[in-house]
C-alpha cells in the first residue's frame, strides 16, 4: 500500500471516528447528574466540590470512599469542579472526550500491531458506538472506566514501542503507564495477561518473529510452529514487574473495599450461586453484544431456579466456543487472543468476589468485549474469503450495521438525562428492582413528591426487606408525612442492618431528642445516636452537631448543648450555610436559656 494514500487514510479513519461519535454521543452535554452513584463521587462529595487544594489532594490518595482507591480519578473529577463547576454537563464532556481518546487510540494501537486498516477501524467502530457501552460513557460517576481504559490503551501503545525498539526506557514507560492506570481503575488487573496474549497475535513474539506495523492480513492464519521454551520464559519474566504491581492493587483495593463493606458475603451470596450468575453473565453480555436491548441501570440477582438454568445453557455454549476457537486456532491465532481477552478480562467483574449486589452491569463490557470485536473484525472476513460477492456483502454489513448501533447508542443514552427517565426505564425492562425504586424514592423525596417518594418506597422494602439505604429512605419520607412511628419503626430496622447510616442515626435522633410527642421522646438513646453520627462525620457536620446539642438539652445537659451549637454555628458561618447558621442560631438561645427544643 503506497504510503501517502496509507496516511491520508489513516487520518480519515481517524476524523470519522471521532465525529461519528461526537455526533451520536453529543446530547449528554445537557444532561444532569443522576442520584445513583453520583452524589458520592460529584455532586455531594465535599472534598470533590472543593476542588484542588493539598487536603483533597492527600484525600485523593488515601481515601477508600465509593468503595474503591482510584487516587487519578478523583483528581479528574476535582479538576472538572475546578474547571465547569457545578454543571453537569461540563462533567459529562470530559467523559465523551475520554472516550474518544480511547477509540482513536484503539485503532491506532491494533493499525500498529497488524497493519489491518479497515478491520482496525471496524473494531474502533464497534468499539465506538456500541450501546453496552454506553454506561460508561453517559454515567458522570463511571469516570473511572473511560479514564482507565486511556491508560490501558496508552499502556499497549507503549508496549507495542517496546516490542518494536527494545530499549529499557520503553519498558519503563509501559511500567509506569499501566500503574498509572492501576490508580484510575483497578480493571487493569488483567492486562498483563492480555499483553502476553498480544506477543501470542498479532506481535508473533511467541514465534520468533514480529507481524509490527506493515505485517500482511494473512500473518494472522500462520501455521503454528513450537514455540521455544525459553522464549517463552522471558516473555513470563517479561511480565513478572507487571504482576508485582497488579498484586498490590489487586490486595489494597480488595481491603478498601472489605473495610467499607462492598464485598457481600457468602451468605448473602452463596459461592455456587456466584459461580452460575458467573458464566450465565459470561453469555448475557455476548447476547447483548448481538442485540443490545432492554438495557438498564442495575439489573438485580436472578431467582435461584432461573440462574441454574441460564448457568448449565452458558456452560455448554461456552464450551462449545471454546472448542472451536482451539480448533481452528492454529491456522487463525486472533480466535484464542480474542476469545481469552474476553473471558479473562471480565474475571475481576464477574461476581467470584461480589462487590454490591448487581448480577452483571453493562460498564463491565466497556473492555472485554473488545476481544469479541476482533474475532468478529477478522472472523467473517476470513469466513467469506472465497466468497465472489466478499466485498459487496462487508461493505454492506458495515452500512447497516454501525448506523443502526449509532441509533440504539443514541437512543439509550436518552435514558440518562435524569434519574427519573433513568429509573423508570430500568423498573420497565427489569423485574423487582430494588436498586431502581430507591433511587426513584430518593429523587422524588427530594423534588418534594412525597407520596409518590412513600410508593417507591414501599416497592423497594417489599424486593429487599434487608436493604438499610431503602428502609432509612422510606423512614425519612414517612416522618416527612408526619407518620412519625412509622417512621422510627424503619428507622430502627435500617439501623439494625447498617448502623454506620449517618442520615438514619441523625435523624432518628433528632426525632428522639426534640418531638412533641412526649412518648416518642427517648433523650438518652438521642444523645448516643447523635454522638455515633458525629464521630462518622468526624465531628465536622454542622446539622448533625446541631442534632447533637438538641439531644443533649432534652437531656437536660445544656452546658454540653450550648457548647455543641456554638461549633455547629461556628462551622456552618465558615461554609456560608445562612439558613443552616439562623437555625443553629434559634436554637441555641434556646440552650443558652435553659430549654430544649421541642419540635412545633
């Protein structure tokens, strides 16, 4: 291929890919921020929305909030506050233009490794505008996936350096890209496989010879050969500071989110029941890859009968790919190195150690099913190699296909406008989503629509009777209603679940402390519940030093009240919450007369 015409094309792809994607992905620039998962890392973390100072930055690399280290991607959301501010949408751009990056450099990476213009493009294409992933991109809160995802491509691209001029200071720069990486996601775990996968097709590093940059299409059908043991070896110990690292992340994270209580236990999730949801997700994301419909938010676990049942189907198709793909794997190496980038890349997602309560979750795919995009990019045209009407018959596939894939992306993408269309969605193309009904009760909540706020609720407590979050919700719209004993009723039973709920201890306690009802009244479990809220919020909350003091003076210890409603005062003057500092005001000259607060 005569060299201009190769780069005029390249640049083209280039140009298309990224315009094609700005086209269909552009309306999120208008979207809000959703309640689900959001508040933690934007729009109600504190040390977000200060932006960059030396605390958030310490914070950043010492937090394990949101169940999670990823020190990188706090600091991209805290440079977006700095940047947009409170707009959503400016949150929501850098996630699009992350995402961009990502494909522009996909195809760059597999043009490199291959020399396969087009097919490189069709997986940049697939990879583009494919509903699944969608999630990922559309989702302020899953920065975290598009920003690891530039790392892991960047981390390729400076191996597949490396490989081409094997000097020392390309091997330390792939090193320290993927650590990098590491600190915006731990997802990365899994890369050092997928580059020894890389050596195997299309580097040819495990053959003694490299298919880098101008390397021939059929280079991917080479016969095998035995692979020398010692080459072998050196390609393993290759990787082994790759490994080293991955090891750590893999222990530090695990401990994050084993001290904040992500990971479900086996009794909430029966090991045999995580190995079926396992390989049953295994073929729901190949589904829908095929046919991405019905697409939500949150998809609960499986009834057990179901789950056995989609598990002994996925085995057996499983296995039957798995035979294929090492049978004709020596005449077309990209089937093994496709098919074992999916299988092992989704391993840290897949539910073995189940993080929340999700069965499966569309951002999962957002790498993995890059694996499957090569198979299908090579596959078919290799399957209608002798066919007459080849090019006709991919030209016209492509034509069809990636348009219809631009409208599906840009149709669900709609769904993430707001929390409400979110959640509704997801209540309609689910069954018993217990996750989709809380986060409707708590948007409702808070646009004021109580009652509406009650029935989702309820919805919510009836799927999951345990979920505290849901009982706390339903507790708090209840008081709203003035369903006061109805209301500590949820209270208690949230609490009971999960007795680290701030909201749940605060506002149970003020309902304890300061109610007009005298028989509800209860000053002394007021004062503990306030004081366990305090020292969750490291005595830095204002309202619930506020609630504090009010305990302590239906407890008749107003010393203690008044000098608690002067931090509480004090702090809320610091951080110009005027409403909050009135109140907080009100009542201590109450406390400071000697009595308490007595809700009207």
């Amino acid at each position: 291929m005569d060299k201009a015409s190769d780069k005029y094309k390249v640049i083209c792809v280039h140009a298309i890919l990224a315009l094609s994607t700005l086209a269909v992905y552009w309306q999120v620039r208008g979207y809000d921020f959703v309640n689900f998962d959001d508040p933690d890392y934007v729009s109600q973390n504190k040390n977000v929305q200060s932006g960059f100072s030396l605390d958030s930055i310490k914070w950043a690399f010492t937090t394990g909030h949101a169940a999670n280290w990823h020190p990188l991607t706090w600091l991209s959301h805290m440079l977006d506050r700095q940047i947009f501010g409170a707009d959503a949408g400016g949150h929501h751009l850098t996630n699009l233009l992350l995402h961009i990056a990502n494909i522009l450099l996909l195809f760059a990476v597999l043009k490199r490794m291959t020399g396969a213009l087009w097919r490189s493009a069709f997986v940049a294409a697939l990879f583009a505008l494919h509903p699944l992933h969608v999630e990922s991109v559309a989702w302020v809160a899953e920065r975290k996936d598009v920003l690891s995802t530039l790392f892991w491509m960047l981390t390729m691209a400076a191996y597949v350096r490396y490989v081409t001029r094997p000097q020392m200071s390309s091997y330390l720069l792939t090193l320290v890209v993927f650590a990098l990486g590491l600190m915006a996601k731990p997802m990365l775990v899994t890369l050092p496989f997928v580059l020894l996968l890389l050596d195997y097709w299309p580097l040819g590093r495990l053959q003694n010879r490299l298919s880098v940059e101008h390397a021939p299409q059929h280079k991917s059908q080479m016969s095998d050969a035995l692979i020398p043991k010692r080459t072998f070896y050196k390609l393993v110990l290759e990787k082994i500071p790759f490994v080293v690292i991955t090891v750590a992340s893999s222990i530090v994270t695990f401990i994050v989110q084993r001290k904040i209580g992500a990971v479900a236990t086996t009794r909430q999730f029966p090991f045999i029941s995580r190995i079926a949801n396992a390989f049953a997700s295994y073929m729901i994301y190949i589904r829908k890859m095929f046919w991405p419909s019905r697409l939500a938010m949150f998809y609960p676990y499986p009834r057990k009968d179901a789950l056995v049942l989609q598990a002994a189907i996925a085995i057996a198709v499983l296995l039957l790919i798995s035979l294929a793909v090492l049978y004709h794997m020596r005449s077309r190496r990209y089937l093994l190195t496709g098919w074992l980038w999916y299988l092992g890349t989704l391993v840290p997602v897949i539910g073995l150690v189940q993080v929340g309560d999700q069965a499966h979750a569309d951002r999962y795919t957002y790498i993995p099913l890059t694996g499957l995009f090569i198979i299908i990019a090579w596959g078919v045209p290799d399957l209608l190699a002798k066919w007459r009407f080849r090019r006709i018959a991919l030209a016209g596939s492509v034509i069809v296909i990636l348009p219809a894939l631009s409208f599906a992306a840009h149709h669900q993408q709609s769904y993430w406008s707001d929390t409400i269309t979110l959640c509704e969605h997801a209540i309609d193309v689910t069954e018993d989503n217990h996750k989709a009904h809380y986060s409707m009760m708590a948007e409702l909540f808070n646009r004021g629509e109580v009652e509406e706020a009650i029935r989702h609720g309820r919805e919510a407590v009836r799927i999951r009777p345990n979920y505290a979050k849901s009982l706390g919700g339903l507790a708090a719209a209840l008081a709203q209603q003035g369903k006061t004993e109805e209301a500590v009723m949820y209270y208690n039973k949230a609490l009971l679940r999960n007795p680290d709920l701030v909201f749940c201890a605060n506002n149970l306690a003020m309902i304890l402390a300061t109610h007009k009802d005298a028989g509800l009244r209860n000053p002394k479990e007021a004062v503990r519940l306030a004081r366990h809220a305090c020292e969750l919020t490291s005595y830095e909350s204002p309202p619930i030093l506020d609630t504090l003091a009010a305990a302590y003076a239906a407890d008749g210890r107003f010393s203690e009240a008044v000098e608690t409603a002067e931090k509480a005062l004090q702090l809320a003057d610091s951080t110009g919450e005027k409403d909050l500092a009135r109140k907080i005001h009100d009542h201590l000259m109450l406390f400071q007369a000697g009595r308490p607060y007595v809700q009207p």
